[in-house]
C-alpha cells in the first residue's frame, strides 16, 4: 500500500468511483472521535476542501490514533464511499494510515479564529488556513490570467531590470544597492562617496517601474507587458502599502487613448471573470467568512461597462455636488490631484460603476505623458474602483522629442543616465501608451481581504523582513 | 484612412484576403528604389518576417519618400495582393504612407552585421533586429510554457520574497539592500553598524533563490512554482554569469527521487517542444544565422529519454574512459564535484544525450538534501544537458528534524532568522522536493546563443547596470 499512487484531494472529492481504493496525503485539519469511528479532516492545499476520513477505532491502533492532531501530516489509503454528511458528496473508510510528521501541542495554528495580525507572525504556517489558502490559490489564478490574457493578444512578456542606475521617475523613495563594505566607504576628495569600487561602479537601487525600459520593448516588439517585483521605500505603515510589491505594465505602440482605455477595461474584466469562472469554491468561502458583498462585485464589475470622463468633467459633477450640500474634507478645485474621497463619491455614490477617468491636469502627472492640444492637460487614465480607488493608472506616452524634453526641462528632471530613453524618440518614434496595475491591488479587490499584507506571502514593510 | 485599424504584420502575412485594404504600422528594415516603385520592408516586431510595402514613384511625393531610411516609422495603407517574389506570400500596394518618426543617418543599428558586442551598447535598440527580435519571442514563449506546464498540473505559482535577511544556503555572494544614509552610520560602542534605523531594522540582501521560501508553500498548498529574479554579486565576467537572472523553483509535497526526475524531464521536454511547435520562424532563423545544429539538437531532446545514473556510476564511467586513455585536465575521483569537462563528456561522448545524475556525495550538496541510508550520499539531482551542462539542480529535502539539525550543525549554518524553515520539520513534516532551473540557461540552449547577455534584455554584469 505504501507505494500506491497519491491521488488529490481537489480530485478525489470530484471522483463517483465508489469502492475503489485511493490514497490521499495532507494535514490534518481537525481530528473527532465518536464511539466506534473517528473523523480525520484533511487538507492537502489543492483545493479549501478537506475530505473525510473515517477510521474505525476497532481495528486500527489506538495509540497511533491518539497521536493524530491538528497539523500532522498523513498519508491514508482506503475506500473511496458516498458519503452521507452534509456539505460532501465523498469520504474515504480507511483502510491504513502511515504518519508522517507529528504535529505538538504548541502548533500555532491550533486554534480557529485567530486574528489576522496573529497570524502574520506565522507566515509560513497561515498558508495552511482555509482564509490565505484562499488567497493564495486566488493569487495564482490572477497570475495565470494575467498571461493568459496578455498572450492570447499576442503581447511579449519583457523582464525589465530589478536593479537600476536611473531614477527618472522619482517615483519614490528607493532603495540603495550595494557590495561596497560599509566600513571602509572610499571617497573622493571632497568626501563623497565613491562608487568606483561598487558592484556595478556606480550607485544603484531597486526598480520604482520598469515602465521606461518596458517603452524600450514596444518600440521594438510592438506589445509588451512586465510582471515583476517593484519597490518603494516609504515609510508608509498602512493596510494599502508595500515595499516590495508586483507590478504588471502593458506597454504597446500605436495604441491611442480610446484604445488604451479598451485594452484597460477588457483586461481588468477577463481577470475578475476568470477569478468567477475558476476560484468558485475559495471565492465562496471569502464571500462567507470575510466580506459578504463579494461575489456581488465581482459580478457588477463585469457585468457593466465603466463609465468613461475625463478630469475636467468629473471636476464639475463634484462641484455640483458641493454645491447640492455634500460635504468633502478636501475643498474641491480644477488642478487638485482627486482625494480617495472625491474618487469614492465618483465611483460609489454617483456613477455606482467602475470610472475611467482621463485628461488630467499636467502639473499633477508624470513628465511623459502625451500634452493635449490644449497645452494643460496629458493623456492620463485612471481607473478608479470601488472600495480600492485608483487600481490602474496608465497613460499615452509623449512621443514628441522636442514636447518630451520641454516637461522634462520645466520639471528639472535629471536625465543623465537616461540618453536610451530619449533615443526611442529620435530614432523612429511612434505613438504608444501603456499602464500600470499592483498587483496586491487587484488580489485586495478579488479576495475581499483588507490588509495588503495577507495577499502577499511574505510582506516587506518597515521594521519588518520576516521569512 | 488615418483611422483605420491597424493590422499586425504576423496576421497580414497569414492573409488571404486580396484586393482588401489594410493598414500596417512599423519600423522600416530597408527602402530600396528601382525604376518605377520602390520596395519597402516594414516590420513591427510581431513576427521575425517584414512585410514588403511596394510604392508606385509616381504618385507618392519623392520628398516624403527619400527620408525614408532604415528605423523610420511609418503607417501604410495599401491593397493587400498576392506577391510574385520570392519568400513571401503577400505585400501590400501602398495608397498612403504617414511618417511617425524619421531616422538619422546616425542610427546605431544601421549597418548590418554588427557584433553581438557593438550591439549591447544599445539594449534599447539592438531589439529591433531580427536576431534579438528572435531571442526575446522566444524567451517570452518559455515563459508561458511554464506557466502552462505548472498550471496544468495544479501547481501555485507562488511569489517569494526579493529582500531578505536570511543567508542560510549561503549560495554566493550577496547585494546589500539598505535605506541608510551612508554618510552617516549609526554605530554601537564597539563600532559596529547598527541596523536598527535602517528599513527593515536589519541587515537586508537581495534573494539568491525562493527555494526555503517556496518549501513553506509547498508544505501548506501541496505545489508551488517560484518564477522570479534572483541574484548574486560574484563578480564574474563571464559568457555563463549574469549578476540578476530570472529562476523557476518548484517544490512538491509528496514527492520522491523517482516522480522529481520524472517532473524535471516532462517539465524540461515540455518547453522544448513548445518552443518547436510555436516559435518555428524564430528558431529556422536562428539555425540559419546563429547555430546550425540548433534545431536538430532541440528535436533530439524531446525524442529520447534522459539517461538517469548514480553519481557513483558516473565517477565508474569516468575512471574507465581515463584507464581507456582519455585525458581530463582534474583527475577523477569519488568524492569530487564534477567539473564541466566530466559532465560534457557523459552527455556529449559516452550517452549522448541529456542525463540526469543523483545520489551526489553529502559533502559537495547543500544541506538541506535528504540523506541516503548509506549515510554518504544525498538524494540530489541534476540534469546535465549538452553544451550548457546543468540546467536543472534539485534534490528531495531532508523532512526529518533530527537528521536535518545535524547536517545544519555539521556545516556550521548560520540558522538565526531561520526559525520557519525548521518550523515545517516540526509541524507535521512531510517528505518533498523540488529543484531549480536558471531560466537564461533555458534561453540559451534553446535561442542557441553563446553569451548569456544576449538572452536578456538589459543584462547587469560587474561595472553594467545600463538602462
């Protein structure tokens, strides 16, 4: 028996072979004893289910029986039978359990309902709860589509580089990286750091986007998209922040505003529709345990088409809503970056739908965004979402060489290491325009979680670089 | 005409449909004249092949024309006809050409035949050559190759940390990742830097592997897959190194030395043939141009199984072929770890064909590798391929707690922030393994380019993070 073929448990519970042997392996979820037969729950990740197994006591080893707590892991052959519980249409009469690994007393996911900031402490071990089970079968999924979206269009995917010598962006706080030895930093004459000696012979950090060198690949391949780490260094102890988090960043030449926002809305819909055609039973779970309202979003988001405005026009309809007595923290005015606030009222209160918003002012956005004609706002779009706010913000590019150099000489933008990105624009240049979407973002909105620390296994924050 | 939609050349290439107009968007390969029309080869980076863009002189302006050089950008609307030259099915008769961007004659990617060397100074350019064009489809085809294979087979794809502040597999040397100003350590009485002000309150590297990470997650959700960058400050210049390379890990409950071979040779085969099946004009070009043994050496490998051996067998071999009179430059011994010439010999000469090797000395194996009984050897396994040499290094991992501590003590490992790792040997271990591929070695044997530079877009090397 001991080398017979594991089958899992995602399969045996689909399985109607009623009274063929089957062996199955994972953790013990919970262990019940009753008169003359015990319950062992187990669980071995492929899907939130656990199978029944249903040992009797009279012929198997009490004292082996005993041992089997929450958390051991055990590999159990038997028979597969129609069950007759509820809420399972199999379960397995066992025939021989074999233990693997015995789980103490001390195990700290003995107990249910514990609280999500407990659990963070256990990182390695949260993974086998049915709540970040979930998430992370959840966040694979959203991977999966991802690709699957993007190749079916016959996008490339582009590894853009982690480590960087250009910050053109400055879109943040970064981090430094370096082999210098610390105690023994060489310096010029004036006492400055010098990077001669350091890895790359200069200073270097961790990527904020690899938006640019992603603008490098579609001038070239025609469509790309990045889907890799990126990080800030922000001091930024919040539920929404990270500071180290994926990112994926279509970028495609020839795209146009109207077809930027298509590709937008097509791509966010095909990932929540696949999350509903694929996570039925962990979406289920999350809907009952975490956030009633989510299957419902999920649904209205891809049900209904997003309600398209530019900033100018979304300005206006808050305007009038100060007028009509609704009250905003933050006085509303053309030229203002929007406050969560104002977002939410556009997209929960008035439109009550996704909004992609465009045009903005171009003192509020990047340096290479496409100026309009009117010389004061850029080809940005945003789209906001309920609960989560800004979930994509993406742009057409300003393929103009001259109109590009004038914002980046008005923003006094540091251009020195950055000759390759000019290049693009002197050398063929062409329309093109891409966005940004986190990645942690988009798992927020499809699991219901609120913290973004539990849709990240292992979440980098100040203070904190556990596992 | 300006706004018709825009076709890709991979799809008006496939086209049947002539006498249709279509528009095509892209950057100019060549612009020859001839008497009465002159032949444009326009690409897009959809696809390896130009399509011929044919301009009748005599009505197109021959000032707009002659600035047409090689890198321009255009979009060209004509009818789609059938082609009478050779080596291409359609061409398009052009009715209107709109210039995006012109070229200066100082375009660095002008000439053809320029050096893989000369090109790498220009990451952002030498993309739009066939070669590059070629390399970079490809490598986006493994990568969803893997993601397919893993998929399909319920495995996660499961996101380990970037920074980290553990070393425990001391694999190489590491990137310092730090927030500090380095004008300014703070040190304690004794001199030595205090991290507590520094982002993670402690001391940070860049990853260099998610495989202790990606065993948490394969001993909570069953299977898991790594796909992300990973990192090693050595500062080797050398074709086979790069300082940031992109790994795929699995890791597998359940698993022992037999089905890990078994996954390991599905998986690899699995990649080749898809690269077969849908990269055919990228690959012919590259037999062609690059490496004319390339596609039969891919056919081989999907076409016969792996030789699986001992280590022990294989030091047999080796000392047989130097009694027979073969000369290696180290001398064979049981015990050594086999150097490059003892792999290419086993491939190349004696099997000729891929090998996977197993049961390595524990001395020459990192420790997490689950012992033999003979208490000498460990359940290690590489697969060793012609050329590149190991592409695969995997291993079932040691579940037993005892036998774990002592291999960890043995070594001398550091095992302070390693508490986690332990912890899965604690809480109901369970048998597993996994293995781990470098995926620039993949896009090496399978573009069958020589320098590991050239298989990623923007290579960093000691003294190069350029753009």
């Amino acid at each position: 028996m001991e080398t017979m073929r594991r089958t899992k448990i995602v399969d045996v519970l689909k399985s109607t072979d009623f009274g063929a042997t089957v062996n199955v392996r994972g953790w013990v979820r919970t262990h019940r004893s009753s008169k003359a037969v015990d319950f062992i729950a187990l669980n071995d990740g492929s899907t939130i289910k656990n199978v029944q197994i249903v040992v009797n006591t009279s012929t198997t080893d009490e004292q082996t029986l005993r041992q089997i707590t929450t958390g051991s892991c055990l590999s159990v052959t038997g028979t597969l039978v129609e069950s007759q519980g509820k809420g399972q249409s199999v379960e397995i009469q066992c025939k021989d359990i074999k233990i693997y690994g015995l789980c103490g007393s001390d195990y700290p996911m003995q107990k249910k309902g514990q609280t999500f900031e407990y659990m963070r402490q256990y990182g390695h071990l949260r993974l086998r709860t049915n709540t970040f089970g979930a998430v992370f079968r959840i966040r694979h999924h959203m991977a999966i589509a991802i690709h699957q979206f993007f190749h079916d269009r016959g996008f490339f995917y582009f590894h853009t580089p982690i480590i960087t010598a250009s910050d053109a962006e400055g879109a943040g706080q970064m981090f430094q990286v370096t082999t210098q030895n610390l105690y023994d930093l060489k310096k010029d004459e004036k006492g400055k750091i010098k990077y001669d000696d350091d890895f790359f012979g200069k200073m270097t950090s961790l990527t904020v986007s690899g938006q640019l060198e992603g603008e490098l690949g579609a001038t070239s391949l025609g469509q790309i998209y990045t889907f890799g780490p990126t990080f800030r260094a922000e001091n930024s102890n919040t539920p929404r922040h990270l500071a180290e988090f994926w990112m994926i960043e279509p970028e495609v030449a020839f795209i146009d505003l109207n077809d930027l926002m298509d590709l937008e809305e097509d791509f966010i819909k095909y990932c929540v529709q696949w999350a509903l055609d694929h996570c039925q039973d962990d979406l289920e779970f999350l809907n009952s345990m975490i956030d009633k309202t989510l299957l419902e979003r999920l649904r209205s988001v891809v049900s209904g088409s997003f309600k398209r405005l530019t900033y100018t026009e979304g300005i206006d309809i808050l305007k009038e809503a100060v007028a009509q007595g609704h009250k905003f923290e933050f006085p509303v005015s053309w030229g203002m970056d929007l406050a969560s606030e104002h977002e939410r009222y556009l997209v929960e209160e008035h439109f009550k739908r996704p909004v992609i918003m465009t045009d903005y002012p171009k003192e509020i956005k990047a340096f290479y965004m496409k100026l309009n004609d009117d010389n004061k706002t850029v080809q940005g779009t945003d789209v906001l979402f309920p609960q989560i706010g800004e979930i994509i913000g993406g742009s057409v590019r300003e393929e103009d060489y001259g109109k590009l150099m004038e914002q980046i000489e008005e923003r006094h933008i540091p251009m020195k290491d950055m000759w390759w990105y000019l290049d693009t624009r002197k050398y063929g240049t062409c329309p093109h325009g891409g966005f940004g979407l986190g990645f942690e973002r988009l798992i927020l909105f499809v699991t219901g979680m609120q913290n973004i620390r539990d849709v990240v296994p292992f979440p980098r924050t100040p203070k904190n670089a556990e596992f």
